[in-house]
C-alpha cells in the first residue's frame, strides 16, 4: 500500500509502508504529523493512528515535549510577542494595515442587541395575587394584535420577507469576508507583517471552506435553538395562553427549556473557539479544508478533553481581564476612547494590542502538542 506523509506541513511520498515504519523509527515522521492513503478517502490521519507504526508510548504528557499543557505557560510569550509585532517598531502603517485585517476577521461579530424596557406597569398582576388580571390583560393584548393585523398584516408579512432576505444576504457576506478576514490576519501575525492583497488572494480557497463549513453549521444551530424554543412554547407557554394565567405545570418545562439552551450556549461556545483558536490555524499550516482540520482536530481533542474545556474557561478569564483593562481605558479617557473604539475600523485598530495577543495565545497554547501543531517556528518568536 502506498502512503503519503506530511512534516511541517510539506507532502512526501508516496512510500510502502515498510519504509514509512523505517521512517518513523528514524525519528523522521513523528506520532503528530500526517499521513494518508487511498482508504482513508479525503482525510489525512495523525501518524499515531496507524496501528503498529510506533511503539506504545507511556502514560504522561500529550504535548511530546515533556511538559504538561499549560493554560498559563503561553501568557508570557503572546505578551512579549504582541509588544515586539506592535510596538518594536512602532509603525502607524503598519497599525492601519494590520488593523484592516483585524477588523475583516471579526466583521459583523459581537454586536450589541437592543434592549428591552419594563415599566412596572407592564409586569403589574403578575404573581400579585389579583385574580383575573393577568387574564384580562391577555385579552386586551389578543384584540389588540387582532385589530392591528386585520389592517396592516399584509405590509408586516411583505417587509417582514423583504427585511430577512435583505438580513441574511448582508449577513452572509460579512460571513464570507470575515472567514477570508481570518486567515488575513492569522497570517499576517505568525509574519510580522501587514499585507493585505496577497494574504487575500493567497487564502482564499481556505476562506471559501470555512465560509461554506460556517453556513452550515450556523443552519445546524438555528435548527437547533428553535427546537429548544419550541418544547419551552410547547410545554410552558402555550397552557399558560390557553388557560389565560401562569400555571405551576409549567415551570418545570421552562426550566428543562432553560437547561437546553444554557447547554447549547456553552457547546456553541466551545466549537466556536476551537475553531477559531485550533481549526483555523491547523487548516492555514497544512492546507487542508475545514471538515480535514476538524478531522485532525478532534482526535487530539478526545486525548486531551480536559485541558482542551480548561483552556475555554481560561480563555474566559482572559477575556474579561482584557475587558477590565478597555473599561479602565475609556474612563481614563474621559469616554473619548469609547466613542473611537464605537467607530467600526478605528476600533479595530485601537483594539489591535487584544487581537494579537489572544492570536498569538492561541497558537502557543496548541503548540504544546507537537511540533505539526506549531503555526509560528520555534525561533519565530516576536522579537
């Protein structure tokens, strides 16, 4: 059988695979690199997968370097290297520059939703003892909407359409740009450099994976929360319509509901950072789609589960630190930082010292696994 093989993300081969085993026993092929042949269909394997090709390794650290994975240990480094790619020389071309790509790789994410005010009035009866009340504010509310929609149902329906397609079209392509935008700026950091129209070219069969990959997967989610929204209108909401008063029957499908969504918020969570924080960059140093770097993703993710769900906690933790640190800012600034950081692509680059650092975490953390896993080369520390 011949068998293909890839070490920092250059392809050889094809080999029998007598010579892959000579090749793994002299140290040329290591347990995290990859390999391929023509059973294994479009997917390349981690080395170690191959039965028998390496000897059973003993019971410690994943990483193969000897150390545990740490949380902690690529704090220092993202730190110093987001200093020496910003700061050492201070360039503000080069700010402008890679701003740009920092901005088109979150385009259209973290935007804030609008609020909801109660007036006490509105949740007035509610739990108050008052019979009857919360019934006949149901009423008023039914003939009212009644009345509205006997005039104006046919305009709701007619822009409701035109708004949701004009929605998922601009949804769609700020998708599209921030999945090329992704791969911009990953780039541009593990080069210290700013460029804009190569990386574009360059990337852009690896943006079109993740963007494809993206849709459905958002499809996939949407899906999901409405089945979730569903069983709690179901099994809460709709006896309380009907029998016009809250129901204790029904707290207990409200709650179950709440579980589901909290759930799913955290498994969302979790996918969207593995993707971003692993995916991404193992699809930028080995080619390969998006569906192939989950492939190579998930069974280090089964060996490591644990420290993989630390590190999104950890993550977590970060985040909000950098949070305090853009809070203290804009007080500092008197709310003019507020203001510059509102305006879309200035904020991008004013953000820029956050952007590089959770990059270049990132890819220290998954370095630790191995050196198929090392995005930025061991000498290419920032300096």
């Amino acid at each position: 059988m011949k068998w293909y093989y890839a070490v920092n993300g250059k392809r050889e081969g094809p080999v029998e695979e007598e010579e892959l085993r000579r090749l793994a026993r002299n140290g040329r092929i290591g347990p995290s690199d990859f390999v391929w042949n023509e059973t294994l269909g479009d997917s390349w394997q981690p080395a170690s997968s191959v039965p028998g090709l390496f000897e059973e390794a003993p019971a410690g650290p994943a990483s193969g370097t000897g150390r545990a994975v740490s949380c902690t240990a690529p704090v220092g480094p993202a730190w110093r290297g987001m200093k020496a790619i910003l700061f050492n020389p201070l360039s503000a071309s080069k700010w402008f520059a890679l701003g740009f790509s920092a901005w088109l790789a979150r385009l259209g994410e973290g935007a804030g939703g609008g609020s909801v005010s109660w007036n006490r009035g509105d949740l007035e009866g509610i739990g108050a003892g008052r019979e009857g009340k919360v019934g006949e504010a149901m009423d008023q509310l039914v003939e009212q909407f009644s009345l509205f929609w006997s005039r104006f149902g046919g305009w709701v329906v007619a822009l409701t359409v035109v708004a949701v397609l004009a929605g998922v079209g601009i949804a769609l392509v700020m998708l599209w740009l921030r999945s090329r935008g992704k791969f911009m700026f990953l780039d541009n950091v593990v080069g210290n450099r700013a460029e804009i129209a190569e990386p574009w070219r360059v990337f852009a069969q690896h943006g079109n994976s993740l963007f494809r990959w993206h849709v459905l997967y958002s499809l996939i989610c949407l899906l999901t929360a409405v089945l979730i929204l569903a069983l709690a209108f179901l099994t809460g909401l709709l006896p309380c319509l009907r029998a016009r008063t809250l129901l204790p029957s029904a707290v207990p499908g409200l709650a179950v509901s709440g579980v589901l969504l909290f759930a799913f918020g955290v498994v969302v969570f979790y996918i969207s950072r593995f993707l971003e924080d692993f995916v991404v960059p193992i699809m930028y140093k080995h080619d390969l789609t998006t569906t192939e770097a989950w492939r190579v993703f998930l069974p280090l993710f089964r060996r490591q589960a644990g420290t993989m769900l630390l590190y999104g906690l950890f993550y977590v933790v970060l985040r909000l630190l950098a949070g305090a640190c853009i809070v203290a800012f804009v007080l500092l600034t008197c709310c003019i930082g507020g203001c510059l950081l509102g305006i879309p692509y200035l904020g991008a680059v004013l953000l820029l010292p956050v952007s590089v650092f959770f990059r270049l975490y990132s890819l220290g953390y998954l370095s630790q696994f191995g050196s198929s896993y090392a995005v930025i080369p061991e000498s290419g520390e920032a300096e």
